[in-house]
C-alpha cells in the first residue's frame, strides 16, 4: 500500500508502506537498466532517469519505476502540471542494500576491505607505496599481482611476461595491457626477470664461440654484445678464455665496465637476482671458458644475495669468486646512503647465519650497526 504525502498545492511524495522486496524476479533488462540508475546516485531526476533508458525503451523506464515504487525500494517525488501528477525526482531507499544486490561494489566497502587485504599482506610485499596511491578498487584488482611477484622471485623463476601472467593468474593473458603498464612503470620488470620478448645475455670478452653456423667474435664488438641464451646454448667449445669475469649488477654500471675493460678481461651484466635462464646461460658459458669472477653488486643486503647465488655458479664449476666493490670502504666512499628498512633487516639476520667471504660478513656487520646501505651506481 502507498503512503501519499501531500508537501504543497502541486508537490507530493508517494512511498510505499513496506520494506524493499528482493529483485530475483526482475528481468534481465529491468536489471540492466536498475544498475545504471543506481550507479548514477541516489538522488535524480527522474527526466534524466528515463533518458538513460534510450530512445524507444520509454515504457521499459516508466514499468521499472512502477515495480521500484511498488516493492518499496523508491520515494517518488510527484508534481501536478497540466491537470496530472508527473513523475518529479527518485531517491532510492536501502542504497547500500540495493547496490548490493545488484552487486554493485559500495565505495566504503571496497575500501575497508581494500585496508584489510593490504594489512595482511607481509611488509616485504613488492610494490606496496604504488598500490597505496591507486583508487581502493583498483588496489584490490592488482594486489595479486605484487604478491605473484614476490613468489615469483621466492621460486627464482624468469621468463617473459607472458609466463610471468600464467605464474600469477593460470592463463597467459590473464593480465591486461593497463595492468602491464602499471607494472612498467611501477618497477623495472627485468629486474625480477621478466621479459616483453627473449631474454638477453649482455657481455664483453676476448672469446670466440663455435656454433654450429659459425664463429661469434665476442671481441669483435666495440662495447658489449647481446646474446640470447638459445644462442649460447648452441656454442659448442669457444677459443681464447678471460683472465677473470668481472659481474656488475647495475646495468648502468655494467656499461660503463664494459666499454672501460681491461682486453683480457670478461664483464657480464648480472640482471638482479639471477633468474633462471641467465643461471643455465652463464653455467654453460663457464663450461667453454673458464676463468675466476670479480662480482660487484650494490653494497646492500639484496646485493649480497645476489653475489651469493651467482658466486654459487663458480663454486659449483670449482672455479674462485670474490666480491668486488662490495666492502666497507666503498660503502663508506658513497656519496649517498640510505637507511635499512624491515626487509633489510630481517635479510641480515638470515644472512649472518650464513658461511660468507670475509668482506661480506664484515660488510654486513657494519651496516646493521650504522643502519645504512648503498647502490653500486655510486661506486662504478
């Protein structure tokens, strides 16, 4: 039953007497049509309202607010023109039951559980202060996506994106083209060995390779080379060998080493924590030239554990390494530092439990005390 409300000579309010009916009985177009309302906002004219049915569905518009007025879910504002009462302004009763019901993400809701979701995730989780600046929606849709990156360099893994999408959501496409450009922009996705298309191995030395179409004249290049890791997967033996390979993480680095080389020395690029492809690559590549590593990485904790699992390359080919630019005195030479932060710290603690080179353990003492890590930028 209706409750008419009579507000001035030409205004009334009619609403019904009882409370919101559920909406399973409404067709799938009357549905469709609900939404779009209710995404407009709770408080409108109804001229607008029907203009949002399109031309054609005007009576489509006027039988979904008969059955809203109705089950209780309006308050009809009338007005009284040309002998009749019209149609004036609808407000929606029960909105947060209504967009609910039309599963329709209530904006307070999306951000509560948005706050809950980020509380839980561990503080170590990539990309963390990127998601914080996103709309909570948004957040919510992109948070598997840092935490996939987290397991994906847990499990050591690389490859290109299109791996990295079936790793994070089963299916190679899983990932949209904005959601890929977020991630562009939010951190270098080499770095966490992901490639757009093949993987490059990028080094300079005084080797030749043999493969089965040729020989590949390394020291042919005027700076560095890039290889892909199919390509040295093919080489069969190499002539002439460096007399140590120096590995330098920071690719700008890495450049500058490169192009200022000694001739009988080997420079690769170390891409971060070494993903897999590169393991296999530069395993195969000490196999045809054997020589002893100098490897330099930022004079942090990450960096140590980096120089650690390729320094597990040569000792697993019985061949020496030692940590170059990575001790106290070039930390304490750097023209900036930083503060440790929770990763850092927790990272320090495992490491200490750890057999480690001399310079590292010292080095790692030495920050831990002062709170204080540096980038390899700064150094080379």
């Amino acid at each position: 039953m209706l409750r008419i409300t009579p507000q001035s000579k030409t205004r009334r309010l009619r609403v019904s007497g009882q409370p919101p009916r559920g909406l399973d009985s409404l067709p799938a177009d009357w549905r469709q049509l609900l939404k779009r309302w209710v995404k407009r906002g709770g408080d409108s004219r109804w001229e607008t309202l029907k203009g949002d049915a399109g031309v054609g569905r005007q009576n489509l518009a006027q039988a979904l607010l008969d059955w809203l007025l109705d089950n209780g879910w309006i308050r009809l504002s009338e007005k009284f023109e040309r002998a009749e009462w019209w149609p004036y302004r609808v407000q929606f009763q029960e909105p947060a039951a209504l967009r609910a019901a039309l599963g329709i993400a209530d904006a307070e809701a999306t951000a509560a559980n948005w706050h809950s979701q980020r509380d839980a995730l561990p503080p170590d989780t990539p990309l963390l202060d990127t998601l914080d600046a996103l709309p909570p929606k948004t957040a919510l849709a992109r948070a598997d996506l840092a935490s996939a990156l987290a397991r994906w360099q847990g499990e050591q893994c690389s490859g290109t994106q299109r791996d990295f999408a079936l790793f994070a959501r089963g299916a190679t496409k899983a990932i949209t083209s904005a959601e890929w450009a977020w991630l562009g922009e939010a951190t270098d996705l080499g770095e966490w060995g992901i490639e757009r298309h093949t993987p490059l191995l990028l080094i300079a030395a005084p080797v030749t390779l043999q493969l089965p179409q040729g020989a590949l004249d390394l020291a042919a290049c005027t700076d560095f080379c890039a290889l892909t890791p199919a390509t040295l997967a093919a080489a069969t033996s190499a002539d002439g060998a460096p007399a140590h390979w120096q590995l330098v993480e920071n690719r700008t680095s890495f450049e500058r080493v490169a192009r200022i080389r000694a001739a009988d020395a080997g420079v690769i690029w170390l891409p971060g924590f070494p993903p897999g492809w590169w393991r296999e690559t530069v395993a195969h590549l000490l196999a045809l030239a054997p020589a002893p590593a100098a490897i330099a990485c930022d004079p942090d904790p990450a960096g140590v554990t980096i120089a650690l699992q390729a320094g597990a390359l040569w000792q697993a080919a019985g061949l020496d390494w030692q940590p170059w630019q990575m001790d106290i005195a070039t930390l304490q030479s750097l023209p900036s530092r930083s503060l440790l932060n929770a990763w850092d710290q927790t990272r320090i603690a495992q490491l200490a439990q750890s057999a480690l080179p001399d310079s590292l353990s010292a080095l790692l003492a030495y920050m831990r005390e002062h709170n204080v890590k540096g980038e390899q930028e700064g150094i080379l």
